[in-house]
C-alpha cells in the first residue's frame, strides 16, 4: 500500500486545490481615481439639484467596466476589471452638465443634462437588448441546425463520414 502513496498524495493534492476553488476564477475590481473628493458646485434650484442628481444616480448605476483582463496562471483564470469611483463619476458629470463652466448648474443646464443622460441610458438598454436578442437567435439557430443534420445531411456531408 505504500507504493502508491506519492502519486495518491499528488492526486490528492489536485482534487484539494480544486475543491477549495484556487483553480476557479478570481475576479477583482480596481477602483479608479478612488481618493478624488467631490467638486463644489451650486445649484440655481431644488429643481436643478433634484434634476442632475437623479441623472447622476442613473449614471452610477451603470458605470462602465474598463480594461477588462483575463489571463490564466498556476493558480488558475484571473479576471481583472477598472471601475470608476462615485465621485469620480459625480465629478464627471458635473463637468458634463454645467455647460458654461461657472460652477453654477442652472435648470436649463440640468433638464438638458438629464435629456442626454435618458438618451444615453436608452441606447445602453437597447444595446443590450440587441445582444440578448442576437445571442438568442443564434442559440435558436444551432439548435435548428442540430436538429436537421442528422435527417437532412447532403450527399457532400455523409460522403465524409467515416462508415
Ligand atoms: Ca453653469
């Protein structure tokens, strides 16, 4: 029984890692320009600050991934993706929204900001929708193909199985 002791020990030690999940995916997320601090800003009204906050909440929650990597080591796939801070996204949008650059975000800066920020979050959405619909056809489409080889193969096609 103990000649096979170094090879159960190696097997062993294989199925352990696997199990503990050290050769699965590790994900981390950086966090970009993590430190900024929020830039003041005025607001003409309630009106203007409620109208660009809601459009920043919006653009927070769908904050874009950046410099996604993925590479494989000893201990297994390792994904890596950059994201923006909230501030730093808060920052963004300020810049985005007070067209003039006084600091001072009127209404009408803020319902146009809002405006493009709708728009945006709009053709994000249907993007996405696409993908979903396109990914859903070509699922559709292999199994539709799945389904006919076998009783609608050509004469090129069973020509070269093996028989
Ligand atoms: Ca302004």
């Amino acid at each position: 029984m103990k000649r096979c002791s170094r090879p159960c020990s190696s097997l062993c030690a294989v199925l352990l890692c696997l199990c503990s999940g050290c050769l699965g995916i590790r994900h981390t997320t950086r966090v970009i320009r993590e430190n900024e601090k929020p830039r003041p800003v005025r607001f003409e009204s309630e009106q203007a600050r409620s109208l660009f906050e809601a459009g920043v909440n919006q653009m927070k929650a769908h904050k874009e991934v950046s410099n996604f990597q993925l590479s494989f080591s000893l201990l297994g796939w390792r994904s890596q993706a950059d994201v923006l801070s909230d501030n730093a996204v808060y920052n963004d949008e300020i810049l985005a929204c007070d067209a003039n650059g006084d600091g001072l975000i009127t209404v009408a800066e803020a319902a146009a900001y809002r405006a493009r920020v709708d728009a945006k979050i709009a053709a994000l959405e249907a993007k996405a929708k696409e993908a979903k619909a396109a990914e859903a056809k070509a699922k559709d489409t292999k199994a539709a193909e799945a389904k006919a080889a076998p009783a609608g193969g050509s004469a090129a096609d069973t020509s070269s199985r093996p028989t």
